[in-house]
C-alpha cells in the first residue's frame, strides 16, 4: 500500500510539473509581492484627511497628517469633499467642519479621527469640541464632554505600514486559496480524465482512497509552502515567523476545504466548460463579497452566514496574531473537511464504476 501511495505521488507530481502547476504558482507569488513592496505600501491611503484652520497660533505643536490651512475659506473649501475634516481654532470653542456623507456612524468615526490626531498638541483643555459645519443629513455629532471622543490609544506595536502588510497579504493569501485553489485540483483532475487515466485506475488494484489522498498531499504542501512564502516576504522575515504557526493553520483548513470541493465538482461535471462556469460562480458571487467586505470594512448583515466568511475572519486574526480560540469554529471546519473527503471518494467511485 505504502509503495502505491508513494507512486501515485510521484505521477502526481510530474503532472503537476507538466501542468505548470509550480511555475503558475512562482508567478503569483511575485505578482502578489511585487504589487505589496512596490505599490500598495507607497499608496497614500490616508483615509480621512484632516485639516485645521489656527490663526492665534494656539497649538504648541500639530500633528504630522494635519494640514495646515490660511483662511476659513480655504477649510471650508477643502472640507466639501464629504471626506476631508476641518478643525476650526478661530473661536473660543475648537469646531470641526465637515460635509456629511449620509452615513451617522462614518460621521462620527470621521469626526473622532479628526480629533485624536490632536490628543498629542496643546489647546485649551476645558474647550469642547462642537459640530459646526454642513451636515447634509442632517446628523449631529457628539461632543467631547459627552466622552465621544477619548484620547486615541496606540494599540499594538505595528505602525501603519506593517498593519497594512498584514492586512493585504491577509487578504491576498484567502483570494489565492480559495479562488486558484480551488481551480489547482480540478484542473489536474480534468487532464487525467482526458488522457483516460481514471479509467484505468479504475481496472488497477489501486485504493481509491489513496488516488485522492496523494492528490490532497501535493496540494495541501504546495499551498502551505506558497502560504510561508508569501507571509515572510510581504510580513518580514522576524513577524512573519511569529504569525506563521497561525497562519498555516488557517491555510491548511482552506486548501482542504477548497481542494476537496475542488475535486468534486471535477469528478461529476462531464467537462471543463461547465466546471468553468462553476469557477466564475464561485469567484465573483461567492468568494468576492468576502474580499470586498474585508477591504471596504463595510459588513452587510447576512454575510455573518457566509461560510467563506469565518474562514476570511480566521485567515486576518492569524496576521495579527489574535487567537481564534472557538471550538465550534474548528469542530464546523473538522467536519466540514471529513464530509467533503466523503463526498469527494464517493463522486470517484461513481466515475470510476462508469469508466470501467
């Protein structure tokens, strides 16, 4: 059994060496970390700018993103775009001025952004903080004295530019394994049924069992290799060590998931066209409301029940380093994997029953 298994793997491999499979992989890899060190890392994704009118001089010090305006009508003017926040120290009472975006709660955030970034300067301390300017919606805003806005506390020790490696190899990483993964298997699948190779396993002395577990094998080792990868060249080679153990925990549970749904879906479709189909499906009506819920951070309420969205959460929290410590999370992922080889064993069986 130990020398069939060993020799379907090295079938596997070279099939994958032949599909490409390793090269395909290398390129992303290098798209993926080019697009990060040389591109996403340089944007500047400053995502409320601050602006402050202070004609009395009365900051000791501002803080590095504000920016510093002359007259009220150049706040008032760069303040009209619903995204820019104006702090107003003409008066006694500081004012932030600012256009609503229809959003109470994106106000809100806008205005306590607008006001941490001036924890660290000196005003007038008893001085509130008020809503002075436009609110198309009609929203008011609440003031310091009601604790709205609380010192901004440094939580962690990453500056802005490591969160946000975090964050988008967080996000590159789950789109990798869940769309491409997904495709990887199939696609090695669809070759072998074409060159008529499951018709004659299925007349070999040859495990069934075994024909899907060196396939799993190569597949689950070429993601968790391209997961490692990717973490230390995009996180650092010191933080990526630490969030690895985490990381390919997390990696290893999606490359199953998708590699066993993967292989299903190739073994019942008659050919590549319909499964084709399946793939665009699965890519931008089921895969791509996570990523763009993880990289707008706007959540709808039912995606709270999407399965690929436990697995997008789980996949960030191992980035930054927050242990995912929920059995039930594990237990729905366990069985998940173990209903799906299943599935995937019986969906061979049956292929193999029809070739032979």
């Amino acid at each position: 059994m130990k020398l069939t298994f060993f020799t379907l793997l090295k079938k596997d491999f070279r099939l994958m060496l032949a599909a490409r499979f390793f090269l395909l992989a290398a390129g992303s890899l290098a798209l993926y970390s080019c697009y990060i060190n040389f591109v996403y890392v340089k944007l500047d994704d400053e995502m409320f700018p601050v602006c402050c009118f202070d004609p009395d001089g009365r900051l000791e010090g501002t803080a590095d993103p504000v920016i510093n305006v002359n007259t009220i009508e150049e706040l008032t003017a760069a303040c009209g775009d619903g995204l820019s926040v104006g702090i107003d120290l003409s008066g006694e009472t500081p004012r932030i001025q600012m256009v609503s975006c229809g959003i109470e709660t994106l106000d809100n955030l806008r205005a306590a952004c607008a006001a941490s970034y001036l924890t660290s300067c000196e005003i007038n301390s008893k001085a509130s903080w008020a809503s002075s300017a436009e609110l198309r919606s009609g929203a008011s805003l609440p003031t310091a004295d009601s604790g709205s806005f609380p010192p901004a506390a440094r939580i962690g020790t990453d500056d802005r530019e490591m969160k946000g490696r975090r964050e988008i190899t967080a996000e590159f990483l789950f789109f990798e394994l869940a769309a491409v993964g997904f495709l990887g298997l199939a696609a090695m699948l669809f070759k072998e049924k074409d060159m008529g190779a499951i018709r004659i396993h299925a007349v070999l002395p040859v495990s069934g069992t075994a024909f899907l577990l060196s396939k799993l094998a190569l597949i689950l080792l070429a993601d968790l290799a391209f997961s490692a990868l990717l973490t230390l060249i995009n996180v650092g080679f010191v933080e990526g060590l630490a969030v690895l153990p985490s990381v390919l925990l997390q990696a290893g549970i999606l490359s199953l998931l998708m590699a066993l749904v993967g292989f299903f879906c190739a073994v019942v479709l008659p050919d590549f066209k319909q499964f084709s189909l399946l793939y665009l499906v699965l890519a931008v009506f089921i895969t791509t409301p996570v990523f763009l819920a993880g990289q707008l951070g706007i959540e709808a309420g039912w995606i709270k029940f999407h399965p690929m969205y436990h697995l997008f959460l789980a996949m960030k929290r191992a980035y930054f380093e927050i242990p995912n410590t929920s059995l039930l999370y594990y237990a729905a992922c366990g069985a998940s994997i173990f209903l799906l080889f299943l599935l995937a064993g019986w969906g061979l069986r049956r292929e193999m029953a029809r070739e032979g």
